[in-house]
C-alpha cells in the first residue's frame, strides 16, 4: 500500500486504518506462505486448462504453444467449457483483406465480413459477372437473408442453402421489375463461411470462389470448383436442355458463355441447368493445428494453387500483410483478372512457416491454375 494512500486511510478514520491494515497484513502473510508452497511443489498447484498457470489470469492462444507471430486472443469461456477445449476468441479487427482490380476496366469482386449474432461470425466473397449487380446484390443482402434464417433453422448448413436460393429469387424479382435488361445475364459466384463457437466453421459455395483451410501447415481444400469439366455438373446441364463448347483456350462453358455450372443469378441461363444451391461442407476447428481460414476468387485461384497460397500466408507477420501478399503474388505470376483474398487467423497462427519458401517474380504454371 502507498504512502498516499495510507495518509488518506488515517484521515478518513483512524480505527478503520488500524483494522484494514490488520487485515491486509494477514493476508499479505497468508499470500507469502502460499507462495512458497506453490513454488516448492508443483503437485499441489491448483490449475485447469483455461488457466494453465493457476494465476487466475484469462488463458490467451499462448496456451497452443510459444512460437514467433503469435495473435494474442482471450480464450472464449462458454464454448470452451462445452466443447472441452481452449478456444480462442476471433477478432474481425485481425481478419486481413485484399483486392485488385488486374486488368479489367471495373473490379467486380466483392466481400463482406461481420458479427452476426454473439456466437457466428459471416466472412464472404462474390465475384461477379456480366456487370456488377449481381455481386452488388449479395453483398448487399446476404447477411440479411442469413440472420433471418438464423432466428429459425439451428443447422447452419440448411441456413446457408435456404439464404442462397432465397437471394437467387430475390435478385430474379429485382432483374424482372427493372428496365435494366442486362440484369437477366449479370451473376455471381459466392463463397459463405460461417463460424460458431469459434469452433464451428460451416462454408457454401456456388462458381469458383474457393474456401480453404490451412491445417499443420498444408491446405485443406473447403471448396470445389462447380466447372463443366465435373462430370456430374455437367450431366445437369445436358439433362435439363444446355450444352457445354469449350472456347479457343480450352475452356468448357456452359452455352458457350458461362464457365461455372452454379451461380447466383445469371438468369438466362436457369433453364440450361445452372443452379444457385451451394455445396456446403462443416469442419470441426483445432485451433492448435489450425493456421486461418482464406476465401479467394479465381483471380487468385487460376493462377496460384491452394499449397502455395498456404505457403504464402505462413510466411507473413499478420493477416493483413498475407492478404496482400496472395494479391501480390498473383499478380506477379500473371493474373489479368480481379483478385481478391480474406484471411482469417486461427488458433495456430503462425505456428506452421516454412523458411524455405521464397516470394517470386515467375512460376511454372504446372502445378497451377483451377483445378489444383
């Protein structure tokens, strides 16, 4: 205790002084004594695993391990005492974006990011097509049509299903009201991540957009491609009336004009097979083995593999930086398209960087490109 602050203890009356300062010294003893004890015997140190050091202090991610560029989060109490594990809380102001606009005359990629409730977190990209008003649209309305999911349907994939055919008929009645015509071939891909609990990540894909998860140091694809070259989306196409042509690079679209098979919007081509229900996959996070989580759009994914966007990030100090660094090196390697990335850190962090990867201003394109 101060100086000043006994003084102004005695002025404020004496006997209170001399009680209070009885007890403090007790307790001071009582601390003293149990110091020493904890320090000559381990065994009897009263600890959990959301306070690993008995302190008494919240656990932070430093409770995964001690290594260089680690983000420093509280442990999140309610989902760690019912999953049974520390888990971190996820900070949006960690989460990393980047986007450029490659060599097109308008960046049509998009994304969004936000708390939905207190316990899911939303993170997306949509890459439009044919104009921006499709893409506009879902960055708009998405988190709307999500959140009003929520309120009914616990599963989080049923919600991501329900709010993307939902947004596919929105944008249907808003292209029909509108003198636009160019609304009815304007579309969009959409990648939707979901995470509860901080535990919980449950991802929707339709188009090209990719989701994928970077685990032990290696990527774990979240996403697939809805490409006519996937044989089961092109038997839809050919059963409900379209075709597939494949253009002078080799590329298959679908009535020689769309290059995925699942979109949101492109409404003249709804009669021809194409779809606006997602695939969707959940996984169960491991924060001591779990780096971040990157959405990315095919400017970024038909040029750089997932393994060497998971090579990129490792080496980098934040997510910030990473999701530059993903644009950047994109760019470098010949991307003409919009590129954009989101990076959302996990538990591990910075755990997993590997020395031996360089930035680099050339590539072979073997190991590249959409389908790796």
């Amino acid at each position: 205790m101060s100086t000043a602050a006994l003084i102004s203890l005695v002025r404020n009356g004496g006997h209170q002084v001399r009680r209070r300062a009885l007890l403090t010294s007790r307790l001071l003893q009582d601390d003293k004594r149990l110091t020493i004890v904890c320090q000559s015997s381990t065994t009897e140190r009263r600890t959990s695993r959301f306070d690993p050091d008995g302190s008494g202090r919240p656990a932070t991610w430093d409770a995964f391990g001690i290594w260089d560029n680690r983000i420093d989060e509280p442990i999140l109490l309610p989902p760690s005492i019912k999953y049974g594990k520390p888990i971190p809380k996820i900070s949006l102001e960690n989460v990393g974006c980047a986007t450029h606009i490659g060599k097109r005359k308008e960046n049509e990629d998009r994304f969004d990011f936000a708390q939905l409730t207190d316990d899911i977190l939303y993170f997306a990209v949509y890459d439009g097509h044919g104009g921006v008003a499709a893409a506009d649209f879902c960055d708009k309305y998405m988190e709307k049509y999500i959140q009003e999911f929520l309120t009914e349907e616990r599963n989080l994939e049923t919600v991501l299903t329900k709010a993307f055919l939902e947004i596919d008929k929105a944008f249907s009645r808003h292209a029909h009201l509108s003198a636009d015509a160019t609304l009815l071939n304007a579309g969009s891909t959409a990648t939707v991540a979901l995470l509860r609990d901080g535990i919980e990540l449950v991802v929707a894909s339709v188009g090209d957009s990719r989701a994928l998860l970077c685990r032990k140091g290696k990527a774990m694809k979240l996403t697939t491609d809805h490409t006519p070259e996937r044989k089961d989306e092109k038997e839809r196409i050919k059963k409900c009336g379209g075709f597939v042509a494949w253009n002078s690079l080799g590329q298959p679209h679908v009535n020689g004009r769309l290059a995925m098979t699942r979109s949101l919007g492109d409404l003249d081509l709804k009669n021809s097979g194409v779809i606006a229900e997602p695939e969707t996959k959940r996984v169960r996070l491991h924060h001591a083995s779990d780096s971040f989580l990157a959405l990315t759009t095919d400017g970024v994914n038909f040029i750089v593999n997932s393994q060497e966007i998971c090579d990129f990030i490792n080496q980098c100090h934040d997510p910030a930086e990473a999701a530059r660094v993903v644009i950047e090196q994109a760019m470098q390697y010949g991307t003409e398209d919009n590129s954009k990335a989101i990076i959302v850190p996990f538990g591990a962090w910075g755990k997993y960087s590997n020395s031996q990867t360089n930035f680099s201003f050339s590539r072979s394109f073997a190991s590249s490109g959409r389908w790796s």
